[in-house]
C-alpha cells in the first residue's frame, strides 16, 4: 500500500496511509491517521446565469429529488425598466405553475438616513399566480446604484411532507435611491413536481445580474 509522508510542525514525521479519498488528517496525540471523514454540508453549484443582455425572465433548472433544499442566489438585478417588481415562479420541466401562489411580504426598514424608519406593511396574498420578492409599496429602481438582491431557500420541492415553499432575505434600492431590506414567505397550496425556478420582473425585462442555483447537502 502507497504510503504519505506527513511532517510534523515540532519535528519527526510520521508515515501515513491515505485512507479513503476525502478524508481528513487528524491526531490522537501520538499518532497520525487519516481514518476520519471530513465534515459534512456543503452548497453545490447547480446552475448559473449571468445576465448581459435585456431578457424576458431567467430560467434555472435542475431542481429534482437530489437534495431536500435548495438556494437561490440573485445578485446585482438590474431592471430595464424604472419602479419595477420582481418576482419568482416554479415550474414543471418546460412549463410555469401559474396558480396556487401563497405570500407575505415587505420591504420592510429603510436603510439610508439617520432615523429609525416606520416598517412598511406586509403584503399579504391567499392566492396568486407568483412569488412576488420586492415589496409593497417600493419598486426597483433602474439608475445607477439601483435594483435587488436577495437570497432564498426551496425547501422540500417534491413534497409530500410540506408542499414547496421558498423564503428569504434580501434588499431593494428604489426609484430614489433608497435601500430598504426585504423578507419574503412563500408556499404553494398543492404537491409539485418542481423541476426549475424562474426570475422575471413585471415589465418582463431584466437587463444586468446573476441568478443562481445551489443544491444544499445537509450532512
């Protein structure tokens, strides 16, 4: 058997067997070995876009039975058009879920001043044919220094324990350059075969950003 040779920091080296691929180096006190597994969890990238171009909606595939949550990444989403909303939709492989959409939201406290800001309400919807992610009364601007970003988290996206659901924390830059933190609580009312998840605004068109996919293992 191939053996690793391992120096130690006070002196004296110690031959080691590599054991199985991935784990980790540890020490009983007297001897080296490498028996142990390396610490479990991780997030594996699934799917990426970068936005360059004036698009309709961002679609991400690659949601299945792998993992039981998965994270989506919005970063820098710029939209074409001023006082925009944005908002998230699951869909079946090829097709949008368009109804049985369940949300609370806002965009919450503002982040710019030197006062303490009035919470904005929640908005609230029974049902819907979307994930509205910006809030109720404050739309994204499209100027410099403006738009979204957030991060949220598809738990269970087969069921049948808890229908799909999806929640995050995020922040919002208006139309007058005014950021204020987002929150967002959704759920379907029904079992899905989910399969993607789609980003787009109600103008339809998003000009700059990145939306991705993680697979989030849990041991």
């Amino acid at each position: 058997m191939a053996t690793t040779v391992v120096t130690s920091g006070v002196g004296g080296t110690d031959g080691v067997a590599p054991g199985t691929s991935g784990n980790l180096l540890t020490s009983d006190g007297t001897n080296w070995t490498s028996a142990a597994a390396a610490g479990g969890g991780a997030w594996t990238l699934i799917n990426s876009t970068l936005i360059t171009t004036n698009t309709a909606g961002i679609i991400l595939t690659g949601i299945d039975t792998t993992y039981d949550t998965y994270a989506v990444v919005a970063a820098g989403i710029h939209t074409v058009t001023d006082n925009d909303v944005i908002f998230v939709r699951l869909r079946t492989s090829g097709a949008d879920i368009t109804s049985g959409y369940q949300y609370v939201n806002s965009d919450g406290i503002q982040l710019s001043g030197t006062t303490t800001s009035t919470a904005r309400p929640w908005r609230i919807k029974g049902s819907d044919d979307y994930w509205r992610i910006s809030g109720e009364t404050d739309a994204v601007g499209n100027a410099s220094g403006e738009g979204c970003s957030f991060v949220g988290y598809l738990q269970m996206p087969r069921g049948p324990e808890l229908y799909p659901h999806f929640h995050g924390l995020g922040i919002a830059v208006n139309a007058s350059t005014v950021p204020r933190d987002i929150q967002f609580h959704c759920t379907l009312n029904s079992a899905q075969t989910v399969a993607e998840i789609k980003l787009y605004s109600f103008s339809n068109n998003i000009a700059a950003g990145r939306f991705s996919l993680y697979g989030v293992s849990h041991a």
